[in-house]
C-alpha cells in the first residue's frame, strides 16, 4: 500500500511558481528601509555613516527605540 501525499504535487508545484513570482515582484519595489535611507519618507536620524543609518522607531516600544 502506498502512502499519498498530504497535497498533490500539482498543488506543491503551484504554490512553489507562486512563491517565486510573488519574490520577483517584491524584489523590484523598494522596502521601506530603502525609502527612509533615501530621503523619501522622513525620519528622526540619530547617526550615520557609510554603513549605517540609525532613526528612531515611529511606534517605539520603550522610548529612544532605535533602529
């Protein structure tokens, strides 16, 4: 007797083409990390340097949370 999968492999590999289309199409938008590095949505900067880019936290959970 042979065991059957819990979903069909036609349903795995949808869901798999999926995935990957739905990665290729978040990959072309920026994050919002980007935007606020670029100046396009504002922010409270702490520090920064050629690596880093520190603001704080729009909804801080204690006060003075950094990002």
């Amino acid at each position: 007797m042979r065991l059957r999968p819990f979903l069909p492999q036609r349903i795995l590999a949808r869901r798999a083409r999926r995935v990957l289309s739905l990665q290729r199409k978040s990959s072309d938008m920026p994050t919002l990390f980007s935007r606020i590095v670029s100046g396009e949505l504002p922010s409270y900067k702490i520090a920064e340097d050629d690596r880093f880019f520190a603001f704080l936290d729009i909804s801080p959970l204690r006060p003075g949370h950094t990002l």
